[in-house]
C-alpha cells in the first residue's frame, strides 16, 4: 500500500515555474525571463510565445529575486498623508493614468500627517529598490531628508513648492496661493475676516496658505479679526461646527477663510440652516477646487489645483531618467487660480 505522502503532487496543484515557461513557449529559460521582463532584446514572436505560455498556466514571477539581481524593481513608491481627502486619491489616479501601458506599478504608504510613521514608510519602501520615490511635501524631518537624499533613484516630492526640494518636485506655492485670495477677496469689497483651519500643526501646506493669506491682508492694513481652530481631521462636520463658532464670536464677519474645501462645506452647511445669505451676507473661501463645489446650491470662492496633473507630471519625471540631483534641477511648478464663485 502507497504511503500517503508518495503521491506526485496533482499537476494543477503544484506551483508554476519559469522552467515550466520556457518549455511550454520552446525557449530557454534565460530567454524566457527576459521576455517577461521585457529586457528589450527578445524578438517580438518570442515574447508573445512567452507571455501566451504564461498566462496559460498561471505563472507569477518572482520580483523580488529580480530586484536583487538587477537592483531596482518596476514599483513606484508613493506617499500621501491620507486618502480621506479625495485630493491625494486624484493624485493616485494621475499616477495611474501615466503608468498605464508601462511596465511600472504603484504601491502606496498613508502617513496620517505623521512624521514619523512617515519616515518608517519610505525606509520600508526604500528597502524594496523601488524604480522611483513620490513623496507629499517638502517638509520632513532631517532624517527622513537624509533617506531622500542618500536614495540613488529619482525623487519627486510634489503638492509644494515652498522649501527645499531634495530632487524634482511638482506642485504650487501655497503661500502664493493664501496670498492670491487674500488680495481677490480685498478687491472684491470684503474686510471683516476671519479664518476656520483644522491640523494647521500637522498639515504644513495649508499652515503656509494660512501665512501667505495674512501676509497679504497685512501688506493692506487688514487683519483677521477672529479665527477657529482644531487639532482634529479636516471634515465637513469639522467645518460646520467651527463655522458656528466663530460666527456666535463676531457675527459681523462678511468672508471666512477656510483651510480647505472640506472644512468649507461644513460653513455652507451651517450658513444654509441659519439663514445666512452666501456671498451677500458673508464670502466662504475654501481651496483645492474640489468638483462638489460645483454642485453646492450656493456659491463659494476656491482655490482651484490640478491633482491629477501633479501625479501624472510626477511620473513622467521618474521615467525619463534619473538625471542628477539637486535644489530646482526639476521643478514644476502647476499654480492655482482663484474662483471667486461668481
């Protein structure tokens, strides 16, 4: 009687490999693997064959080996703060429209706005030889610069162009931009401000629109008179429950400066049940341009950004070499304009 464990393993059951490719397709098995990895100097016929036997028997290959050979994988790491805001998801999906076709893919870290879960992120990402690294901001920590800095790939760090860039960046000046609505809502008529912000300590990019909008109001003679903060997530709730705030501290307030789009809502939300007329009574201004703002039954200004060109404008960066880097060697810089809502 056949001992139990004798028995060959089914053939369905066992896992593919490149040596099964090879001769399926009637190749070597060097040339094998170089047609899956599109190595460049297989003839077309041959990497059909290839790609065909593959696909017959389910053969998934193993990158990480191939990293280790050729000391680079295809994967492109990306880092964002969060995908609660559909922002950094429309960055995603410029970064898929561009790698569409390639032989590139995308795997992504979430930092929560935290610098050092931000840190571990790209050490971890790092250590699996990526082609190229997107990082969010130019704001992060000595040791996480140094990582940047010493990674010999290409860097693109995107959204801000305010600072130091380790390698390439695209993106916008966001003081720029809390300045060009301060000087579009002085022209047109409004001077009783205030200003509703969520993790300004946390979220860099729109502490310096923060800056750069009461720079400019300064540079006027004008001031915030009033301001809410919170230390919790930027949300429509957030934004409705701030927006009351501050309107029971100075009820004579004609415009709102809010940190973005999403705590912006939240005041028209507010507006809306108590019956304050929006923009005659007072002006919202939010930022980022997000599509809802469209849609909202009453008119706000915005600050409008291409998110999904960022990410594709990133990308196309990273594959067309890594070039040498260094402060404004590429630099891209994609401004936002000013939609007063009217």
């Amino acid at each position: 009687m056949k001992k139990p464990n004798s028995d060959p393993v089914p053939e369905i059951m066992r896992k593919s490999t490149l040596e099964d490719v090879a001769r399926l397709a009637g190749v070597s098995k060097m040339t094998a693997s170089r047609a899956l990895r599109n190595a460049g100097d297989v003839s077309r016929a041959n990497v059909i064959k290839v790609q065909a036997a593959a696909e017959q028997i389910g053969y998934v290959g193993n990158n990480l080996a191939l990293s280790l050979s050729a000391q680079s994988t295809n994967l492109i790491g990306v880092v964002i703060p969060g995908l609660s805001n559909i922002v950094f998801a429309e960055v995603l999906s410029g970064i898929a429209d561009a790698i569409d076709g390639t032989d590139l893919q995308s795997v992504f870290g979430v930092t929560d706005y935290d610098p050092e879960k931000e840190y571990q992120t790209i050490l971890n990402m790092l250590s699996w030889r990526p082609a190229g690294l997107i990082v969010t901001g130019l704001d992060q920590p000595e040791k996480t610069r140094k990582l940047l800095e010493a990674a010999d790939i290409p860097i693109v760090q995107i959204m801000d162009l305010d600072g130091d860039p380790v390698d390439a960046v695209v993106g916008l000046s966001h003081k720029k931009a809390g300045a060009d609505m301060a000087r579009a809502l002085l022209d047109s008529g409004r001077r009783r401000f205030g200003y509703v912000g969520c993790r300004l300590h946390r979220d860099t990019r729109a502490a310096k629109r923060y800056a750069g909008f009461v720079e400019a109001l300064a540079a006027q003679g004008h001031v915030l008179r009033c301001e809410a903060l919170s230390e919790a997530p930027s949300t429509v709730h957030e934004g409705r429950r701030l927006t009351a705030e501050i309107l029971e501290t100075d009820p004579d307030l004609d415009c709102l400066y809010f940190s973005n789009d999403d705590v912006a809502m939240g005041g028209v939300f507010h507006c809306m049940a108590r019956a304050i007329s929006v923009p005659d009574q007072i002006m919202l201004a939010g930022f980022n341009g997000l599509d809802f703002v469209d849609s909202l039954p009453i008119k706000i200004a915005t600050s409008r950004t291409d998110r999904r060109q960022i990410g594709r404008r990133a990308i196309g960066i990273i594959s067309s070499g890594k070039g040498p880097k260094g402060v404004g060697s590429r630099m891209i810089d994609l401004p936002a304009f000013i939609d007063l809502g009217q």
